[in-house]
C-alpha cells in the first residue's frame, strides 16, 4: 500500500521529563507518507505524550522532529499546525449548537463582501460541506443539522473531516473509536483509511487491538516511556501486541481470539 | 487486508443514512420550539389587551410602547450576544445611569451635544471593555466583574450629581433624540429598529455572531480553530455596554433631565426580556428574534395593564410569572429538541 521512499515525519531521541517522572526516554518514531501507525501501549506508556510533541502541544527536553526530512521545531500547537500536523482531540472540537457545515468551517467560514460588510456565505458553506463530506464519504443528510443531534460516529467523523480538511501531512488521532457503536467504529475506520488513501500519515492511538489490525500498516508498542518494539501488521498477532504492550507473556481472556480479520466484526 | 473492510463500510452505510432523514417542518418548529413559545405567548397578551381595553390596539399607543421600549430593545439586543456566550452583563443598568447623569451634566457645562453623544457612547464601550477585560483575560467570572460594575458605575452616577436629578434644557436638540418622531414613528422607534436589525445581521450573518454562539456551546473548540475568542468575548461585552450608553442617551433625551437613579433594576428586566425569548442561559443558544418578542411582551404587559386600569404593581408580579412560565414552556413542551437545557 505504502512505497517506503522518504520518511513524512521522522522523530530521533524525543525526551521528555515532568519533575521526577521521565514520560518519554530516548522514543524515536517514523511514519511514511499514507502510512497508517498505530501507536499502542498501557496508560502512561507516553503514547500521549510522544502525540502532543508531535503536535506541539507539548516541547521535548530533547530529540529532534524532521518532517520531509526537514528539521522543525514545535513551540505550539500552531506551529505543528503550519507545519500541515492536525491533531483530532476526542470531544473538544465540535460546538454543539452549530451545524454540521459550521462546525467543519469553524474559524475559516467563506465570506461575501456586501456593500463593504463581510458576510457568512452559508450557500457557498454548505454546498463544499456537503461537497467535502461526499470525497470523504461521510454520511450526512443533511449539513445544516446541529451536530448535538448527531450520533458520536457521526461527531467523531466531522470531526476528523474537519481535521483532513485542512490539507494534512500528518493526522494524529487519539482514541477515535472509544464509546463507538460497531457500525460507527466500522465507519469511522473507513474513514481512515480514505484518507490515508490520499496521501496523509495517520498516528493512530487507540485500546482498541481489533482495529489495529483492520486499518494500521504497521505498529509501534511503547512501553514505560520507551519505544519498545515495531511490528509490520501482517507479521504479528494480537496476542504477541498484548504481551508487547503489558511487558510479559499474558494470558489473561482478553488476549484470546487470534483470528484478526474477524476480531471486531463478532 | 483494508480491501475486505472497503466492503464491509459499504454495507453499513445505507444503514447509518436511514438513520438520520432530514430535518422535518416539525423538527425545524421544535428546534425554535423558545421563539415559537413566545410568539403565541406575544400574540396572547395583545389579544388579550385588544379585547379588554378600546385603546390598546390603536397607532398611537403601538408607537408609545415602542418608544417607551426602545431602551430595553437596544440594550436586550447586545445582552443577547452576552448571553449566548455564557456571561452575564448586569452592570447595563448602571451603565445607563451615568450615561444620562453625565450626558445632562456635560449639557450643562455647554459641551456641544454632538460631542457629548460621542462621547458618551465611547464611555460606554470603554466600561465594556474594562468589564470585558476581567471577564475574557483574566478569567474572572462575568457575573462578579459585573456585579462589581453595577456597583461602582452606580457610585460614579450618584457622586456626579450628589443624588440629584439635572435637568436637560427642552431647546437643546439632544432631546429631539428622545421625543421627536420622523415619518411618523417616534426617533427612539427607529433607533431600536436599527439596532435589532443590525443585531440580527452580526449574529446570523457574520463571523463575529458565529463565534458567539461557538464560545458558548464549546469555546475550546473555537480556540482551537484559530479564533481569537478572548477578543470576541471582550467585544460582546463593549457592545453591551454602549448599547447601555445609547439607551441612556435616548432615555435622558425623553425623559428631559439626567438622573444617577435612572435604571434601577434595567437590567434584570433586559435578562428577562432575553431569557423569555428563549436564549439559553448556559450559553450556545441565542435567538434575536426571540429577544425583539421577549422585550415587546414585557413592554406590552406594562403598557395594557395600565390601560386595562390595573395597579401598575401588577406588572413585576406578571412579569415574572411569565418568565417563569416561558421557560417550563420551553422545557416541558421542548424538552426533545433542545436538550438538557
């Protein structure tokens, strides 16, 4: 799916320590262009942390960040932003009381110029709304629908269409599936990867293990601050990401089920 | 092993699309379930008072409830974006008292009247953006910044005239603004006008409104998208603040003389004008029409049940049985389309 040319996003030696504990020791990370990572590990493995470097959220004691084999430095998340890395927080950015073509021009909404008054040009708004969901294949019946009334499938794609619409290099997405219904996570995925069919890394960061191996390319388990394996998609198994991701062989029922491809479908 | 899964997402659209159809004339309906609940609530009162009273429905007592209501039409028109970004502006009141205290006064000194007009509006944005200031860059809550207001801007009013009432003299043309009629609709009716209008356009018709609502439903979120949203609160909160300083220059115009007690209680009467129109409290939902029939129901109920030969007491008393009423209304019967609100 991904030819390995050149790296879009090559990270080297990120540290980063808050007071006594060292969230991220030594983490290097790369991802090529439409590649799809996904990024794993317990809580406080700095899977979030390493995220919010990434997407300037947060400024590293120590490593190096190349995007394009260029190397950038992130002081805040506009930074990341010029630098085409859009971040899809889980809940935080969609208004619940604007509709759906609102919300994904938030910030940026066409104007007309009327007798020297900028105007909202809702027609123009709506008209690329629906234009802009349909590439992506979400589906909305209709963009002047308030977002509350949306399903949390349909928030999160919004969401994430908001975020790919702004022409990415690197989409970072922090748990987009959590408290998903089945069909909504199959869709959400979907989206994923049309839009890692376009060209954009994903960083994928999820619990979810099923839906890894449904959209990832490859994986990167971290491990107490640490990087500490990377794996192809098709050369692992659940099983060997859970021991992975837990630093011991587990057996616990949850890391039953080897069969991948219907993992999630049950 | 994404090519099985293209097909699998395939299957599962048609099911998610008949999930939501598109919005219905009932849906819509409910939706502004709050504006539809006080237009019938409007339309009753004049109903009522037309049928009870021979004077209510006649021209020149319509124009007389607009001219009187033009105050509280131009300030519940700004408190509206107030209050859809979730604060609260209660030094309005205040504001308007020291506006016609210090417009009669600066009359008096012989400061020209235009000057004294621009003057006055620009101390009114000034004291919106000081309160402004507090509220979107320092975080502190709007109800303190401007409970604090109400408080002060009032001292400042009665220091200035030590409790006294100064008059404005009759031929000064700064009073046409508040008596005089022009093509037959008294001046004040036309500055309301004007400012609703406007007020209609910035908030459904422009970046500015959008944010507004946006800072109230999640102000997160705007932030993230790139806007300014302290500079946007701060606004909200000069433009209520001249629209204090406009409603006081009319009403020292009307009134012919400046008074620091001018106001007292304006601004809960323009909350409650807002809140009865159907704009949410918490913030996200706004309705400026919704605001023109709340302020004109509480006008017209001040106004019929004097003709109705009432004791003018009985309006705060229906005043805030209405508001009450409105809004289990809008919670009771509109439950489903707003939500938790």
């Amino acid at each position: 799916m991904t030819e390995k040319t050149t790296d879009r996003v090559r990270m080297t030696g990120i540290s980063k320590r808050y007071g006594p504990i060292l969230s991220l020791s030594d983490v290097s990370l790369r991802i090529a262009p439409g590649e799809v990572l996904g990024l794993v590990g317990d809580n406080g493995a700095g899977k979030s942390t390493l995220s919010k470097v990434l997407s300037g959220a947060v400024v590293p004691d120590a490593g190096t960040i190349e995007i394009d084999e260029e190397t950038v430095r992130f002081e805040t998340p506009a930074d990341a932003r010029a630098a085409h890395v859009e971040m899809v927080y889980q809940d935080l950015s969609l208004c619940d009381t604007i509709d759906v073509a609102g919300n994904l021009f938030l910030g940026r909404e066409p104007v007309r110029r009327v007798a020297g008054v900028s105007l909202l040009d809702k027609r123009r708004m709506h008209d690329d709304a629906k234009a802009m969901l349909e590439r992506l294949g979400i589906v909305i019946a209709d963009t002047r629908q308030k977002v509350e009334n949306l399903s949390g499938g349909q928030r999160q794609s919004i969401a994430i269409g908001r975020a790919a619409s702004f022409d990415p290099k690197v989409l970072i997405m922090d748990e987009p599936t959590a408290a998903l219904a089945v069909a909504e996570v199959e869709a959400v995925l979907e989206l994923i990867r049309t839009v890692s069919a376009r060209g954009v890394s994903v960083i994928l960061i999820t619990h979810r293990l099923q839906d890894l191996f449904l959209v990832c390319d490859r994986i990167q388990v971290m491990y107490e601050g640490r990087s500490v394996a990377e794996r192809k998609i098709s050369e692992t198994s659940i099983e060997e990401v859970v021991d992975l991701i837990v630093g011991r062989k587990f057996t616990a029922r949850s890391a039953a089920r080897g069969d991948r491809q219907e993992g999630v479908s049950a | 092993m994404s090519s099985g899964g293209t097909n699998e997402g395939a299957l599962h659209a048609p099911a998610a699309s008949a999930r939501v159809r598109r919005a219905t004339l009932r849906d819509r309906f409910m939706e502004n379930g709050s504006v539809a609940s006080i237009a019938i609530f409007f339309i009753v009162v004049c109903v009522l008072f037309a049928v009870v009273t021979s004077s209510f429905l006649t021209t020149p007592n319509l124009l007389n409830v607009i001219r009187q209501s033009a105050p509280l039409l131009i300030v519940a028109a700004a408190m509206t974006l107030v209050i859809t970004t979730g604060g609260i502006d209660l030094s309005v009141g205040s504001v308007l008292a020291l506006v016609c205290a210090l417009s009669a006064t600066l009359l008096q000194w012989g400061v020209p009247w235009p000057l004294v007009i621009v003057a006055m509006l620009l101390l009114g944005g000034l004291v919106g953006a000081l309160q402004g200031f507090f509220i979107a860059y320092e975080r502190i809550p709007a109800f303190i910044v401007t409970l604090a207001g109400l408080s002060v801007i009032r001292g400042v009013a009665l220091l200035i005239t030590g409790g006294y009432s100064i008059p404005i003299a009759t031929d000064s043309p700064f009073v046409v603004l508040g008596r005089e009629w022009f093509l037959g609709v008294p001046i004040p009716a036309w500055i309301a006008l004007a400012t609703i209008l406007l007020a209609l356009l910035v908030f459904n018709h422009t970046r500015f409104g959008r944010y507004v609502t946006g800072i109230g439903a999640n102000s997160e979120a705007v932030r993230r998208a790139g806007v300014d949203t302290r500079r946007t609160t701060l606004m909200v909160y000069v433009l209520s603040s001249a629209a204090a300083a406009l409603a006081g220059i009319i009403l020292a115009g009307r009134l012919g003389s400046g008074s620091s007690n001018a106001g007292q209680g304006f601004e809960l009467e323009v909350i409650a004008a807002v809140v009865i129109g159907g704009t949410s409290l918490f913030g996200g939902r706004g309705t400026m029409i919704g605001t023109l029939l709340g302020a004109l129901t509480v006008a017209v109920i001040g106004n019929g049940l004097i003709l109705a030969h009432m004791s003018p007491f009985l309006t705060p008393i229906v005043t805030g049985t209405i508001i009450l009423v409105a809004i289990w209304l809008n919670f009771r019967l509109f439950k489903n389309a707003s939500r938790s609100r």
